[in-house]
C-alpha cells in the first residue's frame, strides 16, 4: 500500500512554488499548475484590463490572493474600484477574471468563481474564448450569450466589442478558433 502523502502546508508551497513558470495556485494542501494561456487567453486579458481601465477601474493580471488561509488563487485579472493597498491581496476585489484555456473545464472555473464570492469579490466573470460566450457570478451564475455584455455596477463591457478586438489582433485559421 502506497504512503498517505500529507498535505502540502502553506509555507513549504511558498518555498517550493514562488516565482515558478507558469505559476502554480495553492488549494487546499495542493499546488496546482496554472494551465499554459496561448496567444487568444493573453490578447483577451489584456483588452479586459484595457477596457475596465477605461472604465475607471484598476486592474492587475495575475496577482496572487492571499484572502484565505486554505487557497491562494492566481486569476487572470483583478480590479477594485480604488487603489490596492498591498502587493497581495488579503481581502477581496470586486472584480475577479477568469479566462478558460484549453485544458480547463467550466465546472473547475465555476468552483473557483464560488469561492471568489464566498471570500467577498462582488462579481466574477469567466470568459470562454472558444465560444466567445461567458458566465458572470454575482453571486448565482449567469450565461451570457455571443451578443451579451458583461456587467459590474455601472460598468459593462459587450462580448462583441471585446471579440471585436480579438479579431482585429488575431488571425487564426478556421479550425484554431
């Protein structure tokens, strides 16, 4: 029989997993790996921060959260209506993005974006680039459609201006997209 291994404590992640490429999130006793973004997931986390910048808002791409003792995700983008007020979050902002790569599964994005609400984040926005479709969570999901617009307080950025973007950026062969 195999030998249980212990769960990895927060500070031997820190030792282990700090600074390392690509970056790895701590769960719950685990480091896992943040999954390889392509060219699509980065042009799309650029323009989202680009857009809520316009907005007014203040955004910062893969800032570690240091809001739980239990995990210390890495989401794509972060914004807070304010300035931050540390290098690492310990309490939440309003705004967390993630942006689905290919290895990831809706339901693992969803559990995250729970978690993001339940630690105080407002509104999480989970964007399927494949799809070009996305959920937002404030606090129960909501699909939003080719044609819809994401939305936080008075701010609201719409799937085809942000896809808009992406083409103008992106030219990929029928069968990449």
């Amino acid at each position: 029989m195999a030998a249980q291994l212990s769960p990895l404590s927060l500070e031997d992640f820190h030792k282990l997993y700090d600074g390392a490429k690509p970056a790895y999130e701590y769960w719950c006793g685990s480091a896992i790996r943040k999954p390889m973004p392509t060219v699509l997931h980065g042009i799309i986390q650029a323009l989202i921060s680009m857009l809520l910048e316009k907005a007014g808002w203040n955004t910062a791409s893969e800032v570690r959260l240091k809001v739980s003792s239990e995990a210390e995700p890495v989401p794509d983008v972060i914004a807070v209506r304010d300035q931050f007020t540390s290098l690492y979050p310990t309490t939440a902002p309003e705004l967390c993005v993630e942006i689905l790569s290919p290895s990831d599964t809706l339901a693992k994005a969803l559990d995250k974006a729970h978690r993001y609400i339940l630690w105080g984040t407002e509104c999480v926005w989970i964007i399927d680039p494949d799809k070009r479709t996305a959920w937002t969570l404030s606090p129960d999901p909501e699909w939003i459609a080719p044609t819809g617009s994401l939305r936080i307080g008075g701010t609201s950025i719409g799937l085809p201006t942000l896809f808009g973007e992406v083409d103008r950026k992106l030219k990929l062969a029928d069968d990449q997209c």
